[in-house]
C-alpha cells in the first residue's frame, strides 16, 4: 500500500516578503472550522452567496489564522502567537513555521500582541505550560489590558466569555515582568500601534515602516474574506462591539485603499499580504505579488 504524498511532506506555513532592509515572513498557524452563522449584521443568505461567490465553504467555512515574523533591525519580532497547543488540531502549527525560518524561539526578542483572544495569544506558552519565548518582552496594548486584566473583569464576564478571561489572565501572567503595557504610538524602532477598536476594545494594528515601505498588520479587521471586504458592515458574533468594529473596519479598508498601501491580516487567506482596493459600495482583496527573487 502506498503512503499518502501529502503525508511524507512537511508543509510548514512560511512565505517571507521583503519590505525595505527587513523581511516581514507570513506564518501560517493553520486554520478553524467556522459556521456562517456567526456572521453578524448581513443577511444570512447573502452570506452565502458571498462565501460560495468566493469559492470557500459555505458549510465548513475555514478561518485562516497567521502570526508574522519580522526580521531586520535587531533582535526577532512576532506579532502574535497563534493558539498554541491548547486548541482543535487544525491549529498550531506556528512553532513548526518559524523553525522552518531558522529562528528559536528564545531568539525572539518581542511579541507583539494584538488583542487577546485565544487564536492569538495561546502560542505564548507550551503544551507543557511554560512560557514559549523566554527571552521576549510581550507588548500587550493597554486598553486591551484594562479590559481583560482588571479586577473583577472575568466575575462581570457573562457565563461563555468568563474561560476567555481566565485563558488571558493565566497566559500574561506567565510572563511577569516581561509584559509590557502600551498605548498608541511607537512600540519599537519603526513600529507604530494604531489602536482599532471594536473586534475587542483595545484591538490594535502595527505599522512597520522600513526605508520607504509601510505595512499594516492589522490582526482580526477581517475574519471572512469573501463576506467582508465586500459587505464591511459584516461581523462575527465573537466582536465585543459589533458597531465598533465594522466602523473601524471601514475606516481602515477605506484609508488603505485610498493610500494603496500595504496591509497584513491574521485572517486573511495566507500568505496573507496585498492591497484593498474599492469595489462598487465595498471593497475587493489584491494579494501582493510574490517572488523568490527579492
Ligand atoms: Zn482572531
């Protein structure tokens, strides 16, 4: 009996892209099995004819999930960590991915959070509870810290948010006093956080400048592609404020497209970077166009 191709390959998730003197490499963590039903503030049937009009699974619709890895200009820099050990077995793939890069994980000198949902923040420790990057400073944002953190945050919680709020306590508190706390603004040499409020209140995006280029890492703006660049109005039942967030997707979808800048998205089909460009009332995904050369 033969064995499988695609069992003897590995397949880590690993495109890296160049951007001025750095290398921002897509890390591809794997993916969840989502239902269209936790598409929010579009009718249900024309959620489906977007997924299918965009050849995804309109019964098992998969939500990519990606980490990034930035290269250049010091020390290794994640920006998120993938979930970790602790989720379904499509997911956690990310320490398989960045092994592949050649980079350990105590080369990491900073992991940049964006918000801290489970898919994001779950890598930052091992299957056997120890912290994954022992020598890495994790900035959390602020509003995003006084939102899960506080005293008596998880007590207020409703009943199937309170395991969230535990996860997020337990995974900060693993890293003491390498946490670091900060507002918008620069977080490290050419790397701005732009808070983007809604998916949870202090969600927050990265602006990595080198030379002439930018990109915009902006974590979970959009979690459906095929439904949401179109139909921005869209949400997903796991937004802590749905009207927030689909603002604040607007507003980003329209600047990007505007300036034609660079943008990255933990969701986003990997390898995850391109352009938004406008598209009648909404808006339409440009993949950027990689090469092995550069
Ligand atoms: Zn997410």
């Amino acid at each position: 009996m033969s064995t499988s191709p695609t069992a003897t390959i590995a397949r880590p998730g690993v495109l890296p892209w160049t951007l001025g003197d750095r290398v921002v490499v897509a890390l591809n963590d794997g993916h969840l099995v989502a239902s269209l039903g936790l598409v929010q503030g579009v009718p249900a049937g024309e959620v489906e004819c977007l997924q299918a009009a965009g050849y995804r699974s309109v019964e098992a619709p998969r939500i990519t999930v990606n980490a990034f890895l930035i290269l250049g200009g010091g020390a290794p820099v994640l920006v998120d960590a993938g979930m970790g050990a602790g989720g379904p077995g499509t997911l956690g793939r990310l320490p398989e991915a960045l092994r592949a890069c050649g980079v350990a994980p105590d080369e990491i000198g900073t992991v940049l959070v964006t918000h801290l949902h489970s898919d994001h923040i779950g890598g930052l420790v091992g299957a056997d509870g120890a912290i994954a990057y022992p020598n890495a400073e994790v900035v959390i944002p602020e509003a995003e810290a006084a939102y899960w953190l506080a005293d008596g945050a998880e007590a207020r919680a409703p009943e199937a948010a309170k395991a969230g709020f535990r996860r997020a306590k337990s995974l900060v508190a693993a890293y003491g006093d390498r946490i670091r706390r900060a507002g918008e603004g620069e977080v490290l040499p050419g790397v701005e956080a732009i808070l983007a409020p809604g998916h949870t209140p202090g969600h927050t995006a990265y602006r990595i400048q080198s030379g002439t280029q930018s990109l915009l890492i902006w974590g979970d703006v959009v979690h459906l592609p095929a439904i949401q660049f179109a139909r921005p109005e869209a949400g997903v039942s796991f937004d802590v404020d749905g009207a927030t967030a689909a603002a604040t997707r607007k507003r980003i979808l329209d600047r990007a497209a505007a300036e034609r800048s660079l943008v990255a998205g933990m969701h986003l089909d990997f390898p995850a970077l391109g352009y938004v460009r406008r598209d009648g009332a909404g808006f339409a995904w440009v993949p950027e166009q990689w090469s092995a050369a550069s």
